[in-house]
C-alpha cells in the first residue's frame, strides 16, 4: 500500500510540474517607460512593469501598473491599472521583429476614471528570450480628456 500511494504521489508531482512548466513557458514580464500626453495638458511621465500570457501563438493577455511622476511632491505606488489583450499582425520572416494590435481597459487611480484604449505595439527580439518594444495607444476617458499614450520597454520571456 505504502509504494501505491509513493507511486500515485510521485505521479501527482510529475503532472503538477508538467503543468506549470507549461504555463511559465506562455508567460512574460516586461518594464515599461511611458509618456502621456492628453488633450490640452502637459506630458506626463511614468514606469511601470508588465506581465502577459500567451493564450496561443497569436493572441496574449496583459496586465500592467503604472506610476506617473508626482505633479504636487506625492506620488502613489501605483496611478493606473490596466488588463489589455495583444493580437500579432505581422512577424518578420526571422521571428525578431513583430507589429501588434494592442487593446484594453484602465483605472486611473490618480485619476478616478475608466478608460478604454487601442494602439498598436512594435517589438524587436534583443538577444535569445530577451525584446524590446515600442507602443501608441489611444486612450478614451469616461470622465477626463481623451490622451496619447507613448511606451516602450525591455521585456523577457520565459
């Protein structure tokens, strides 16, 4: 009884990794400058980092937080949340350069708003698991002017 149940735990153990061997090989992290610059303001910089998810080889899921330089001396942690999903258009024939379409929601917790949001994404693969990306978003506030969103970051995939 005792080497059936080593026997069915060893097998358990096996699968849960398989598993998540599986999932972290999908995923990505990423650190991510941006600039914004709404309707009628001043830009505004920020940072932040990124996670995402491939679903299947043309479609992810993102998540990212941003922290946007303090305008009065105090700054949150985080200013902006944001869930998103990214769709592969083009991928050069090498597999190094790709152009996404790129769309989502967000809070702004500095601002009090939701907003929704479609730009397009530019990446370059560096070296092995490692890119770079450029991206423009177009972003529509419920409450607050509309903004242009510029970012771009260095990412790594696992």
């Amino acid at each position: 009884m005792k080497t059936i149940l080593t026997a069915i735990t060893c097998y358990c153990l096996t699968l849960i990794a398989c598993l998540a061997a599986n999932i972290t090989d999908k995923l990505s992290a990423e650190t991510v400058a941006a600039i914004r610059l709404p309707e009628g303001g001043a830009g505004q910089w920020a940072t932040g980092i990124g996670a995402s998810y491939s679903a299947n080889k043309f479609v992810a899921v993102t998540a990212r937080v941003l922290s946007y330089e303090p305008a009065n001396g105090s700054g949150n942690l985080v200013d902006e949340a944001s869930a998103g999903v990214e769709a592969k258009l083009l991928k050069s024939a090498n597999g190094k350069l790709g152009l996404n379409a790129i769309g989502g929601v967000k809070y702004g917790f500095e601002l009090e708003d939701w907003g929704m949001a479609l730009g397009g994404r530019a990446t370059a693969s560096v070296y092995g698991p490692l890119y770079a990306f450029g991206e423009s978003e177009w972003i529509v506030w419920q409450e607050q002017p509309q903004e242009l969103r510029l970012s771009f970051g260095v990412g790594i995939k696992f």
